[in-house]
C-alpha cells in the first residue's frame, strides 16, 4: 500500500486548496512544503518587532467570487475576512477619490468630482458586468477551446456580442480612454487592470480592464493578521480531514515509473509513495523534478518573462498621512497612486531597456488601518508594489543597484505622503531576484507565466496541460498560478484541480 493517495508538491494556498478538497473526500493526502511555514506568497511574519509582514499577494478579492471559502469551511478553520470599504483610493496626488464597494456611490462621488464621469463609470459597469460575470465563471471551471467564445456570445445579455468581442480584442487602455474622458480617472483604472502584467497597449489585454466590475460583486478584504490567515486556515482544514502538512521539505525529484507518478523524493533522500502526486509549484519548478524524458519541448518554451515587479515594505512609527488627505479612507483602500498615463507607459519603456523604472507608479497597502494586529499602537504597515523591474538588467546588477530601485520606490510615494521616510523604523526590500530566491518565482514573475493572451485560458501553461494533468505522466496533477485561471489569490486554479484528482481518484465525481 502507498503511504498517502495524494501526495501535494508545495504549499501555495492553490496547492492547500487541492489537498483540503482531496481531504475531505477521504483521501489520504500529505503536503511537502521547502519553506518553514506554508502559504508560498500567501504567508505573514512578524519580520519587525510588532510588526507583521505579508510576503506576496496582501488583497483578496477574486477568491470572493469562489465558493472555496465556503465549500472547505475556513471560517471554522480561524479565517476571519476583514471587509476593505473603500476598495481603492485613486490619486494623482492632487485629486484623490474613491471606489467603494457601492457602485452607485463610487459613480455619485465621481460626478460630483469629474462632471460626466460618474455617468461614464456607470455606462461602464452596465456595459460589462455581465461579461465580468462570465469570466468569474470561466475562472470556476477547466478551460476549453470553446468557452471564451461561449462566454463572449453568453455575455452579451441584449447587447450586440460582435461589437463586445471587437472590444475585447483590443487594448485595455484604448477601452478606458472610449469611456473615460478625464485622465485622472482613467490612469488609475488602467494601472489596476495592469497588475496582471501587459501594458495598456498590448492587444487582446482588454478583460484585465473588463472584469473592474467583479470589484463591486465581491469585494476586496484582508484575513484578520495578515494574508497568511488564508492559508493557516487551509492548512487546518487539511489536517481535521486527516491530511499531514510537512514543512522545511524541499522535493527534490517526482517518482515516475512506467509512465506514472509513483510518489516524490526529497532532498534528504527520504522518499513518499502515493496513487497520485499534485505539483503546486512553478510548472518550471515541476519540469525540473522530472527525468527529462517526461518534459515534453512546451514545457520548456513557456514564457516566464524578465521579471515583473518589486515590492517594498515598510514598518512605520508613525501612521500614513497624505497630502490630499481623507481620514481614515486614504488608508483604507489599494492606493492607485498614478500621475498620468505616461508613468506607466515611460516604466515600460525603461523596463523594456532593461532598466528599473524610475519614477513608477504605486500600489499603496496601508492595511493596518483595518486590522490593528499588523502594527503597534500607532504605528503602520505600509506595501508599495511597484512596475517594471527587469530581472535582467542592461547595466550594473540587482547586488549594486536595489539601493537606487528602492529609493526611486520611497521617492515616488513621498510625492503624496511627504515625510514617510522619516517614519520607517523596519524594511523589506523585494526584487526580482528575491522573489525568486525566497519564493520560488522564475525570474522573478508574481504570475509565473506572462499573463498573455496565448498563455492563458486553455492556453495555460500550454494547451495539453491546460486540464491540471501533466502529459505523458499518469497520476500528476498540476495547480498554482501556473495553471489557468493565472496568478492572484483566488484559489480557483486549486479547486478545478481538486474536481479532476478526485473525478480521477474516486471514480465519484464532485460532491
């Protein structure tokens, strides 16, 4: 008899949300994580005396619009959501304004500000919720060939589906600028629908600028003490369903013998035997596990990219206050913290060169100010995440240049709250290279693959892998960001894979 039926290569919490599914249909599964505590990117450590430090992804807000949260009970495993109403403080640093969980409201304030624009922004969400819906949907499912057709034709709802998809195919940027006229508007709504990766000028981008209106259905909250709370509570659903959780357990090498997954060796030499193996890894990560006999050639012609972006954070003595500012809402919410499109737009080009960015636009989480756990009295947990940052550079090396990349970060930000750096009493400085070191993201890339059309959907990682199966190897599974639906903390890549080892396993189907 093998040791476990499943045996899960990682502990991501898309890799948690499969062994936890796996769990409770009775299987036997255990989790084999490198790292001293689970989660992947979705983990918190006090890294400054009082102060908890997220390592990845901070804001959950596409895992809202699964039922995973429901399905694994986490509530009962200690999740406890903080609600983050506003969602987002939009600024250039002289005209702040908000987007609230209510849409109405969010398009009042809008007019008051910017005269026709709430109306635009309503136009905006009548056109494309249905779509928004529809994808959420795609998201819940394994990719087909056909569905992003039927989700096109199935979103239109009265409206003519032929002029939907000429949008679709488009840029994302030239879809904002159809509906919003004022840039101060505009830019930051484009730097949202950027975190995904392409810039506004890329074609076939415009669902990343599409499914804006997923924001209001779901929300955006924080797991009470960081993002990791997630992940803790995935952790425990996993062992009340009888599921073992191995930390400080690198593998070094997936068993395969006679073209099946036949267990996992770690780097100490102990070995695991299972019916299955999940690999929650990077899918380079998974390709390097295997004899190179069973990777086949589009496994290694996936497109990683040249990093994506770095984050910097900071354990202030003080609270955040910005020039423009609304106490507490300015705190609250993701800061889009754009000048102009042009920002954007010049960081690319210098990525392009392979230079950091000089003066990038900035994600802004101040959270602290909904959960007083991140912080002491009085103090703050502040996150900037900034694009581009080559992992590559044209000049010099991350070794000789993170000084310059971080100043440049805490620069851009003291354009709307001067004074920060007077405040910092603890850092964490995160390139490309880190994020690659410390957690296991090739070159640096939060989404693993480029988050291009043609790696996405039933083209992620690439077509004969896109259904969570590894080809040409029985009984390994795929899930993480590598997988469709993509990066972001959403649990739906973990899920759908979860409903194909379980289908395959127990010969049940999904309960």
């Amino acid at each position: 008899m093998p040791d476990f039926d499943v045996l899960v290569m990682g502990a991501g919490h898309n890799a948690l949300v499969t062994a936890a599914y796996a769990a409770k249909a009775g299987l036997r599964v255990g989790v084999f994580e490198r790292r001293h505590l689970v989660g992947g990117a979705v983990s918190t450590e006090e890294l400054v005396p009082g102060y908890r430090f997220d390592y990845g992804g901070s804001a959950h807000i596409l895992i809202r619009m699964t039922p995973v949260v429901r399905e694994l009970e986490l509530t009962r495993h200690g999740l406890h959501y903080l609600e983050v109403d506003p969602m987002f403080h939009a600024s250039d640093g002289e005209t702040p304004w908000f987007v609230w969980r209510d849409a109405e409201r969010t398009a009042r304030e809008l007019e008051a500000l910017f005269p026709g624009q709430g109306e635009a922004y309503r136009r905006f969400l009548d056109d494309w919720t249905p779509f928004a819906r529809s994808v959420a949907d795609l998201f819940n499912s394994a990719p087909g060939p056909l569905e992003m057709g039927k989700m096109v034709r199935g979103s239109g709802q009265g409206k003519d589906w032929q002029a939907q998809l000429s949008r679709i195919l488009r840029p994302y940027g030239d879809v904002a600028r159809e509906y919003f006229s004022e840039e101060r508007v505009r830019a930051p709504l484009t730097w949202m629908a950027a975190q995904s990766g392409p810039p506004p000028s890329d074609p076939l981008s415009a669902p990343f600028l599409l499914w804006h209106p997923l924001y209001h259905e779901g929300g955006v909250a924080r797991p009470k003490g960081g993002s990791g709370g997630l992940t803790k509570a995935l952790r425990r659903a996993v062992e009340a369903d009888g599921g073992q959780v191995f930390t400080d357990a690198p593998v070094k090498r997936i068993l395969v013998k006679g073209g099946k997954a036949q267990g996992i060796e770690l780097e100490n030499g102990e070995t695991y035997t299972a019916r299955a193996v999940v690999s929650g890894t990077h899918v380079l990560t998974t390709a390097g596990a295997l004899s190179p006999e069973h990777v086949p050639e589009a496994a290694r012609r996936v497109r990683v990219g040249n990093g994506f972006g770095m984050v910097l954070r900071l354990a202030l003595s003080e609270r955040v206050r910005y020039r423009r500012h609304t106490e507490p809402e300015s705190r609250v919410g993701l800061g889009l913290l754009i000048k102009n499109e042009r920002q954007l737009l010049k960081g690319y080009g210098e990525y392009l060169a392979g230079e950091p960015t000089t003066d990038p636009p900035l994600i802004a989480m101040s959270f602290s100010a909904v959960d007083d756990s991140l912080a002491p009295p009085g103090g703050e947990v502040l996150w900037l995440w900034a694009q581009y940052y080559p992992y590559e550079l044209a000049s010099g090396s991350w070794e000789t240049r993170t000084a310059e990349a971080r100043e440049n970060i805490l620069r851009a930000f003291e354009h709307y709250a001067p004074g920060t750096r007077d405040t910092i009493v603890g850092e964490l400085v995160q390139t490309p290279p880190w994020l690659e070191r410390e957690l296991g993201l090739y070159r640096g890339n939060v989404m693993h693959l480029e988050m291009s059309f043609d790696q996405m959907f039933a083209f992620r990682p690439w077509m004969s892998a896109s259904q969570y199966r590894w080809p040409g190897v029985r009984g390994l599974y795929l899930t993480g960001a590598s997988t469709h639906p993509g990066g972001g903390i959403m649990g739906a890549s973990g899920r759908n894979a979860a409903r194909v080892l379980v289908k395959d396993l127990t010969r049940r189907g999904w309960r």
